[in-house]
C-alpha cells in the first residue's frame, strides 16, 4: 500500500510510520516539524515539510491508497488557553486533508482520535456508545473531525476510522516521547528519575480509587501502532467506525511510579500537588470492538514493559 502519515515525525506517528515500512508499505510522512523530529522520520520513508492544511498543493502529482492521519496539536492545557488554535489546527486542517484526498487517489482514512472525546465518564470502562460530552478544545476538535469522517463515509466518498486513544507509553524501534514541554506521567517521571527534573509531583491523592490517585488505561506505543495497521487493512469506502483503543486495566499514578522505581532501581522525589483541571478520576477503555472487529488485543500489556522500553530509548538518548 502507498500510504500518506501525517504527522510521522511525531511520537506515535513515527512509530506508526517505523511499523508500516516494517510490513513493505510506501510511506511518506507530511509534518511540519512544529513539534516532531526530522530525524524521528523513519529512514525508507519519504519526507514533505509542510501543514495538512496545504497537502493538495505539496503532495501534488502524488498518489496514495490510504492515509493515517495524525497531524494535530495535541496539548490539553493549551487548548483551554488558545481554542482557536486546536480549531484551525485539528479541525480545519483535517478538512483540508479530507478536501485533498481524492485528488491523492486515496479513499481510506485512519485518524487519531482520543479518549478526549468522552470526558467525564459516566460509566468505566468505557465503549465507543458512551456519550461524547468532552470537557475541553482539544477533545472537541478530536469529536469534531469523527464527526466529519462519518459524514464523508456516509456519502460514500471515504473509509474511515477513528481510533481513540487512551495513555499511550513506551517506546519502539529506537523511538519514544519527546515532548516540550513534556505533561506526560511516563516521561515525566522517568525524566526525574535520571535527574533532569528534581522529582514530580502527583496531582491530587484524594479521588476516589484504591490509594487516592487517578486511574489510567496506559498501552505500549508499540500495540497502538499495531491497531493503525489493522485499521488499515480494514477500512471500507462508505463505512465509519469507531474503536477505543486501551487495555482494559487502569493503573494507578501511584502504581506507575512504584513501576518505574522498580524498572530504573532508582527512588523518586514526589511531592503530593493539586488535582490537575479536568482530570476525571478513572478513564479505562473498553477494546471490545477493536478485538472483535480488527482482531487487535495489546501485545504488551504490562505497564513495567512500557516503562523498560522508553527507559531504554531516554538511556540511549542521553548517551
Ligand atoms: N500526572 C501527575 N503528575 C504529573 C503528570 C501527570 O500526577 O506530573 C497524572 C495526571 O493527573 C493523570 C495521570 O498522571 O491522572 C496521567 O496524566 P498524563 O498527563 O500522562 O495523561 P492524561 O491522562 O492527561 O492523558
């Protein structure tokens, strides 16, 4: 397949990239390097510098079979501070993308989507039926765009996907997070745990779970970039699907950083800080749909592989 990866130079988008040339696909990466790499770019895939908002003009004379679509910003605080951005980045630029496709030859779509959608749940785990109420910018540009893939599927013009994304860890292929700032627990604490940062803190230990810290459902970058291949493989011109995308068992800030204690034999400094804003006390997927549907179950479920795994690449990094 030739297929199209915006954002690719990205933290899952160049994974995503990595595994498809892996499995013999074509793959060029569009990214305007905003907040990717260039050198994240997995090396047997073309690369175009620019926005999605302008792929019909640089990827002009080009031809596709499908495109993952992952290009976005992706900041929930920022998306409170400036909601314009998220709209014109996220939702305009996928309508652009979306506007290009047929004239890319290309009629299957797969986009990241996220757990943002859902905000405060009523109900965990969570299915894809559960109301999408979100609670910030950033989760409604996501909703914004599935709702813009259903209305293209449902004129017959495109196959598309949205997979939700809960907490995503780990690393693959030599690539991990590389964030700045950096707002991800994983990273955060591995950071603080090789003295880049004096220590962390936990936002808020008195929620309502088993020691008072919130709940994630984390999967390894590895099994996400898996569900975007068979996602691929399974798209249908005029279908739109939806699948959360999670392992089913949530973990604990606490039990995230007992795991990365254990993992880097190294103690943390934490400090017990504020509840974040927006933070709901339990998010964990329900994956039913994309194990019935795609086949997809997590590879690596364990939250300490996720751990060694981006460990390992910030070790490397640093070296
Ligand atoms: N968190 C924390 N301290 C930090 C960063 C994150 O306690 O320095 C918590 C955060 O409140 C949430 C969990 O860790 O409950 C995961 O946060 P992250 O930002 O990694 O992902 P999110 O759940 O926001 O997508």
């Amino acid at each position: 397949m030739r297929v199209l990866v915006t954002g690719g130079a990205g933290y899952i988008g160049s994974i995503v990239a990595l595994r498809l040339v892996e499995s013999g696909d074509a793959v060029t990466v569009l990214d305007d390097l905003s907040t990717g790499h260039r050198d994240a770019v997995p090396a047997g895939a073309a690369f175009v510098l620019g926005r999605v908002h302008d792929a019909a003009e640089l990827l002009a004379g080009r031809r596709f079979d499908a495109v993952v679509h992952l290009a976005a910003s992706s900041l929930v605080a920022e998306s409170v501070a400036n909601p314009a951005k998220y709209e014109e980045n996220n939702v305009v630029g996928s309508r652009r993308l979306v506007a290009a496709l047929a004239g890319l030859g290309a009629d299957r779509l797969v986009f990241s989507s996220s757990a943002a959608v859902y905000g405060e749940p009523d109900e965990v785990p969570i299915t894809e039926d559960a109301p999408a109420r979100p609670v910030n910018p950033y989760g409604a540009s996501k909703l914004a765009v599935d709702g813009l893939l259903a209305e293209q599927a449902s004129l017959g013009l495109l196959g598309a996907v949205s997979l939700r994304y809960f907490n995503v860890a780990g690393a693959y292929g030599g690539l991990g997070e590389r964030h700045d700032p950096e707002s991800h627990l994983v990273p955060i604490a591995l950071e603080a745990a090789l003295g880049l940062r004096p220590g962390l803190a936990i936002y808020g230990d008195d929620y309502p779970t088993r020691d008072g810290t919130c709940v994630r459902d984390y999967i390894h970058v590895a099994d996400l970039a898996a569900a975007h291949l068979a996602a691929l493989e399974r798209a249908v011109p005029g279908r739109h699907r939806v699948y959360n995308l999670g392992n089913g068992t949530g973990f604990t800030v606490r039990e995230v950083l007992s795991a990365v204690e254990a993992v880097t034999a190294r103690s943390l400094e934490v400090t017990i800080g504020p509840r974040r804003a927006g933070d709901p006390a339990v998010l964990v997927a329900s994956s039913a749909r994309a194990a019935s549907e795609l086949g997809w179950v997590p590879e690596r479920p364990e939250i300490a592989t996720m751990i060694a795994d981006a460990w390992r690449v910030l070790l490397a990094r640093r070296s």
